[in-house]
C-alpha cells in the first residue's frame, strides 16, 4: 500500500487526538465562567459543547468537516471549518489548543496575541501534559537563563544545562518561559516579539 505524506500525517493524528475525561476535565477547571473561548482544532466537538455550558461564547475551528457530527449546536457555538492557519481568530479571552503534534505554535501564539487572548490551554509544547499559558506575561531572555527548564514562545521546550551544584530541588520543578532560545533562529520556528 502507498500513502502520501497527507494520508500519512492524517492517520498518525487520529491515533494521538483523541483525549480522556481527565484531560477534558483540567481544560474545564482552567476555563472563567462567561469566557469567550476558541477551540483550534476542535475535532468532533465534543469538548467545545462542554465549553459551550460555561463560556459566553465558544467559536470551534476543524480543518476535517468529516469529524463534526452529532446532535445540533448549542446557540454559543460557533463552528468554522477550515485551516486555523490561515483563518482570522475573534477577539477571545481563551484559546484551547490541545494538539500534541502542533508544528504551528508560534504562529497560532502570535494570531492569539494580537486578539488580545490571555490564556492558552495547551499540550503542545511539552505534547504530553495540559499547561495553561499567560499570554499577557512578558517572558525572559533565553540568554537570562543560567540553568533550569525552559518553555519558550515559539513552542521549543528543553533544559539549559549549567553548573550542577546550582541545580536546587525547586529549579528542577521550575518551568521559564523563554523568548529567542537557540530553536527560534531554525527558520521554521523563528518567532519575536515585534
């Protein structure tokens, strides 16, 4: 059987998208009653009808029309289907972004930023756990970090090395948020704050 890379990308994404109520149920906790919430990448829809229940208005981008499906649309849903790339956001006070394999964090951050989001609920940086995100927070400098975990605004995560002696039990918890770390200069996730 021969598949194209597209195919190949679309199979390896079903097998990671689907998430359990435990991860559903953070990204709930995290979530203001009477927020405006965009769900990128929404998929079958099943957690933006639970954000829907506790947000003003929840608007769902899906690339895959094929996913939504179910019954009809609680009046604060708002559904778009296309490319969240290339697709303007609204002005929201919550984005959710849950993709473990999202190669487009910067520019996703970056459309966020500019409606004024404050929060991002995500697993994309570290694809794995669900982290909540201070939009509005200034970040340090990558160079301003002697030793520790770091999370930076392109979406690069990793660990500056350093002196051994300096690492303390509480800096090995600590997680920075970083802007212009050495993966912002590879092309691809060049990201700033002008």
């Amino acid at each position: 059987m021969i598949t194209r890379v597209g195919d190949d990308a679309s199979v390896w994404e079903s097998r990671w998208a689907p998430y359990d109520e435990a991860v559903y149920g953070r990204v709930l906790e995290w979530v203001p009653d009477g927020a405006a919430v965009l769900d990128i990448g929404a998929g079958d829809l099943r957690l933006a009808r639970r954000l829907a229940r506790r947000a003003r208005v929840v608007y769902a981008i899906e690339q895959h029309a094929g996913l939504i499906a179910g019954p009809p649309l609680p009046d604060n849903l708002i559904v778009t289907i296309g490319d969240a790339r290339a697709l303007p956001f609204p002005p929201v006070d919550v984005a959710v972004l849950l993709m473990r394999h999202c190669r487009h964090f910067a520019l996703y951050r970056r459309k966020l930023e500019a409606v004024g989001c404050a929060r991002l609920i995500t697993n994309a940086r570290w694809g794995l756990d669900v982290e909540w995100i201070d939009l509005t927070a200034r970040p340090r400098p990558y160079a301003g970090l002697a030793l520790g975990w770091y999370a930076c605004r392109c979406g690069a995560t990793g660990f500056r090395p350093g002196q051994p002696e300096e690492l303390t039990p509480e800096l090995a918890e600590t997680i920075f948020e970083v802007d212009d770390c050495p993966e912002c200069y590879h092309g691809r996730n060049r990201y700033r704050l002008s």
